[in-house]
C-alpha cells in the first residue's frame, strides 16, 4: 500500500483563498524511495468561507490534482453535519483531477461575528493520513437585545403621570435591523424614533421611552409588540411587557418595579438599577430595605443602598439595587430574589420587590478529558470518540487549543443543553511517549474551559483477523478454524473473544487459549472450535466474534466468522408407494435429488443405493451434480414358486434367494419388506439423506385361476 501511494502527488489548491499552503505530507527518505519521487500533498492551512448569514448556505471549491503515476484514493468528512464536501469518496486516476465542493449552512441560532470552524478529515493512500484541515465561516446577521426586556413602574398615584422609564433596544450582531416597537395603548405610550421605528447597525442602540398613566386604582398591564426587519441570528425579541398599578394618596408609593436585569452575560461586571420611595403623606415616613435570605443564596447576588433612613412629607428617595458580578464558574439560570420594603405610613406596610437577573451563556462538559491512545506507529493513527456537553442556556461557539500529534474534530457549535459528538485523534510522527493538553472554550462561557490531559507512546498494538472453519462431510462432532493475531507494539497484548451471537447460532464456539496473551513483536492463535451443524445440512453459516484487548483504544475488534461444511445433501422421495404384488412384473421409480445447499457432487456407485432382494434395481446415473436430480427403478420380476419367470429389466430373479411369494400367505399378505437407502460406505462428501431410507414392500397376490 506504501510503495502504491508513493507513485501518486496530491496537490489541493483552493478556488476562494490566496494564501499559502504550509501543511504537507511527506513520505520521508529511505533506499527506496531514493529510486523514485515521494508523493507530497499540500493542504491548504485553512478552507474560508465568506461570510455567510444566519440560516443561509455558502459553498466554496478546491481542486485535488493527481500528477503521479497511481491511482489516488480518498475520503472525505467532517466534524459537524451543517457542513458537507462533495464528492465525498473516490477515485482520481493518475494525471486526472477532481473539484470538490464544500458547502456550510449556518444556524439560525448562530452567534454573528463568531467564527465557526468545523474540521475536514481527509483520509487518503498517501503518507501521513489521515490530514486535518479547520473549515471556518463567519455568521452575519442583526441580533436585537431588549434591557431590561419588560418595564415595570409600580404605584403611581391615579391620575397622574409617571416620570419616563426606558429599555434599550441594542444590535449586538454585525448586520443592520430594522427595529418598530408599537404603541401598547391603554394606560402606557411610548417613544422610539419619531414613527416608532428606527434602524440600527451592528453595535448601536436606541432607548425605547415609556410613561404609565394609569386613570384609576388597580394593576395594569400592557405590551409594546416589537418586529425586527432583517436577517437575524438568534432569538427575535417580539415584546416588551409593561405593568403598573394605580394607588392612592395618603402613604408610601414603591415606584419603578419590578427590577428586572434581563439577560446577563456570565462574566459580566456589576450594574445597577433604582425604585423610587414615593412619600405622598403630610409627615416623614421611615423605611428600611432588606433583601430576606432565599434557600439558594440568590439574595447574596445583590445589594440595596441605602437600607434605611426617611422619606420627607411629599417627597421622595431612591434606592439603588446593584446586581453583583457572579463568581464563575455558575451554572447559568434565572437569579432572582426579593427586596422588602418596609415602611411606618401607613403603619408596619411591607411591599415585597422581585428583582432579577438571567444569567446567559453556556457550561461545557465533556467525557471523557483524560485518555490514554496507547500506541501507534509513526505514520498510523488511534482515535476516539468524545462527547462535549452543553447545560448552559445559549449556544457554545466551540474553540480549540491544543498541540500536535493530537487533534481534536468537534462540532462547530454544541446548542445550549445539547451536546455533540466528536473524535480525538492521536497519529505520531515519532515514536516515544508523549503528553500533551487540550482546551476547548465558547465565547461567554460560564464554566471554565474544558481540559484534555492526553498520554501516548507506550502499549500493545493487535492486529487480528479471522480465518474460517471448514470441512468436508461426513461431518465430525466438531471442527476448528484459528484467529490470527500479532502484536506490533511496546507492551504485552491481552486478547480475549466471545461469540457475539451465541445462543441465536448452534456453532457452540470454544476459544483456546483464553485469554490468549502475545509478546511485543509476536504473533499467536485462538483456536476457535465449533461444534457441527443440527440436523447435519451442508453450507455455512456465520456469526460475529467479538476480541477485546487491553489496548487503550481500538481495544474491540468484531471479525466475521464462517463454520462451513461441504458436501452433499441428498433427498429420497417415490411418486408413488413402492409396494409390489407377488407374480406381477412391476418397475417403479424413485428419485434421487441434491438440496440446493449443496456445494459439491455426490459420487454413488450402484452398490452404493442399496435395494434389499428380492427385488431388483436400475440405476442411471453414478455422479450428482449439485442441485441435480437421478431418476431410478426398484423392479420386481414376473416368476413364482422359485421358478422361471419372466425378469424386468435385466435383473436376476430373486437374486438366487427363496421366492417369497411361495409360501401360505394369504392374499394382500404382507411376505416381503426392504428399503431403499444409501449405504454407509458411499462417496465421502455426503451429508445427509432425507429421509433416510424408502421403504419397498411385496405383498402375496390374488390366487391362480383354476
């Protein structure tokens, strides 16, 4: 296979990128390869695509070119299903090339800016495959935050005007929105732009003004429906919610909640909100502000100041609630808590205030982060699976660090509580231990990065194939057929093999030795021995045997396994009952057939289809083709009483034997049984006979006419 792919050039140049091509796969130099150019297949260091936007395909190419002397043959995937590459197998013959295209569809739930990179394995006949190559594009799109995402006022006195409260209506992504909040109506109006429309670029935002005018006593609640006008990544916001509550005169109004934080990125820094102590009494109102300890701690997440003092007769104080910046790692959800306050006008008043906070980002995870690949040559790979779990609430844009000869293929994004399915690969370009580490991290993470610890270099190396058991009928109690198996590594191999498939198969395989053990360098056998078919039939049948070894990947090897038995299976069937009447000349015919799982002639001499005397027997054919079919006679001559007679055929009468047919039976007695079967000693290869024999019978006929 080497010396086959040293005879072809793999050349990639890219249609959409000017840069150069840094990687490359030598077949390095030895005496051989002196005699002959070594192939070099230059990979480019990176597949762009242009930017893309969210929800939408791209699709770029890049030609392979085959300027060797052999066929060049290749396969092609990727870490992450939204990309794909056409063809994805092949063939290019010696001086031919193929275009490749690879296409990306980014996800609507894409972060815009955030660069996804997925990774092409290409596994070819050259040197050095398998070869990575990270495949990117860039999401584009509006993304409109809403903060806070509902604006609450409190108790406001009936009849009268709020002061404005905003929410700010930003564009986070790196396209232009069109962004229309609508007017709620009812007890709540609304300013953004001059139309209530207003477009934002990537970056800017706008404050969304609202006033409560509530015209009696009593909660109210409204909605400012919002529409984003262009391409999006993320969830669209469609609504502002907005709520307040008409109150009376005469004590202490709580003004401008809830406080609500709205979605905070993990890692932000602190901020602040304020509510308003609204006295409208004729005499000073004490207050104090607390927030009451909750069973999860979220209480702690903030803090109120100042916490007590005096509200003066027809004035008012405001109170600021700082969200404290949270310690991560933290598993990102909604925090929320309850500031309570307490005021003497009217007497022992509590008004409890939800304040909250969503914290938003993802939490990484994944399984396993320590592996041991064991060993490999130089120019050979071990890889293994690995799952990356999200159980944050926002998509992971997936970015990896690590060092060669270990890669890791993932997902470009794992979406937030999902997870994705990935390979670790670990191909050597020397042997002798080595360790390395491995981080995988997103954007806005709430957990710390996940971190590989990664060992090889040193272990067992199998290689293990099956040869089949076979023999030829008739068949022995049991036969044997051999796993092969060599070691190519440092350290001792340990193999042990079961029957996948035992207790669904009659092949009752035994394994010996087992485990079998094997020193480096070294080669051995497992002698598998399987029992014979039941009933005996001819053909084969298959199962899987499963070996597993003390290799830290690649420790299971399913190989197929095939007991076969060859020979002849023979069926005896009659058209009619061989039943014969004394004096009556008679020739019936049986036939001989081989089943269709015959796999080889059946050689019968005319001895060998015994038919018992008194009767006689034509035979027409000596070999049995598989699948064939003889046509035979049994016959019974025409004589009586020992004498004379008339012969079917060219048989003797009797056989020189007593005439049964002489005797005192009665007639429709029964004088005479025998069979049809085949004997013992016919040809080698037969299997078996169904039935076994057919019975032929002689019965005394009518009495002589006087």
């Amino acid at each position: 296979m080497q010396s086959y792919a040293r005879a072809a050039l793999f050349t990639l140049v890219l249609a959409a990128c000017d840069e150069e091509n840094p990687d490359f796969a030598d077949a390095g130099r030895d005496a051989s390869i002196d005699a002959a150019p070594a192939p070099i297949g230059m990979l480019p260091a990176s597949v762009p695509l242009a930017i893309t936007d969210c929800g939408a395909t791209n699709q770029t190419t890049f030609q392979v070119v085959n300027t060797g002397t052999a066929d060049l043959t290749y396969a092609l995937a990727f870490s992450d299903a939204a990309f794909t590459v056409t063809p994805a197998s092949g063939t290019i013959v010696s001086g031919a090339s193929t275009t490749f295209t690879v296409m990306a569809t980014v996800p609507q739930d894409a972060t815009a800016g955030q660069t996804l990179t997925a990774m092409l394995t290409a596994t070819t006949n050259l040197p050095g495959s398998p070869h990575t190559v990270p495949v990117t594009v860039m999401p584009r799109g509006a993304h409109i935050t809403i903060t806070p995402p509902s604006v609450g006022f409190g108790q406001v006195e009936a009849g009268t005007t709020s002061t404005p409260s905003n929410a700010l209506i930003a564009n986070t992504g790196n396209a232009p929105a069109m962004v229309t909040v609508a007017s709620p109506g009812g007890e709540f109006t609304r300013i953004f732009g001059t139309t209530g429309t207003l477009t934002l670029a990537g970056s800017q935002s706008a404050d969304a003004s609202f006033a409560y005018h509530p015209t009696a006593v009593g909660a109210d609640t409204g909605s400012a429906a919002v529409t984003v006008t262009g391409v999006h990544c993320g969830t669209t916001p469609t609504t502002i919610g907005l709520t307040g509550s008409g109150a009376v005169t005469g004590g202490v109004l709580v003004q401008g909640t809830p406080v609500d934080f709205g979605t905070v990125a993990c890692g932000a820094s602190s901020d602040t909100d304020t509510i308003t102590l609204m006295n409208t009494a004729e005499i000073p109102a004490a207050y104090t502000a607390t927030f009451p300890t909750d069973p999860e701690g979220d209480h702690a997440r903030y803090s109120v100041a100042p916490t007590s003092g005096t509200i003066p007769a027809n004035s008012s104080v405001t109170l600021t609630i700082t969200r404290n910046a949270i310690t991560l790692p933290f598993q990102p959800r909604a925090v929320g808590a309850n500031l309570r306050i307490h005021v003497d006008i009217p007497t022992g008043t509590d008004t409890d205030v939800a304040v909250s906070q969503t914290l938003t980002g993802p939490f990484l995870g994944a399984t396993p982060t320590t592996q041991n690949f064991g060993f490999a040559n130089v120019g050979g790979t071990r890889s293994g699976p690995v799952t990356i779990n999200n159980t944050g609430n926002a998509a992971a844009t997936l970015q990896t660090t690590m060092s060669a000869p270990f890669t890791l293929a993932l997902p470009s994004m794992v979406a937030g509580t999902g997870s994705g399915s990935g390979t670790m690969t670990y191909a050597p370009t020397a042997l002798g231990t080595v360790n390395s580490t491995a981080t995988v991290t997103a954007p806005g993470i709430c957990s710390g990065p996940v971190t590989f610890n990664f060992t090889a270099g040193d272990g067992p190396l199998a290689g293990i194939s099956a040869s089949s058991a076979s023999v030829t009928c008739p068949a022995p109690s049991t036969f044997d057929g051999f796993i092969n198996v060599s070691n190519g590594g440092n350290q001792q191999l340990s193999v042990t093999c079961v029957d996948v498939n035992a207790g669904s198969n009659n092949l009752a395989a035994a394994f010996d030795p087992s485990p079998l053990t094997v020193n480096t360098s070294g080669y051995s056998q497992i002698r598998v021995t399987v029992a014979s078919p039941t009933p005996v039939r001819a053909g084969a049948t298959s199962t899987t045997l499963r070996c597993t070894t003390n290799e830290p990947l690649g420790g299971t090897y399913d190989l197929s396994f095939t007991r076969t038995l060859s020979g002849t299976d023979l069926a005896l069937a009659a058209p009619a009952e061989l039943d014969f009447v004394c004096g009556i000349p008679a020739r019936l015919p049986y036939t001989v057939t081989s089943a269709a799982t015959s796999n080889l002639p059946a050689f019968i001499n005319p001895q060998e289809l015994l038919v018992m005397p008194p009767f006689g027997h034509e035979f027409t054919q000596v070999q049995l083709l598989a699948n064939g079919v003889m046509t035979n006679n049994v016959t019974l001559h025409g004589g009586g009483s020992g004498t004379g007679g008339t012969a079917v055929g060219n048989v003797p009468i009797f056989h020189g034997i007593p005439d049964p047919c002489s005797g005192s039976a009665n007639p429709g007695d029964l004088v005479f049984t025998g069979d049809v079967h085949v004997a013992s000693g016919s040809s080698s290869n037969i299997c078996s006979v169904t039935p076994a024999s057919l019975p032929v019978e002689l019965r005394m006929g009518a009495p002589a006419a006087q």
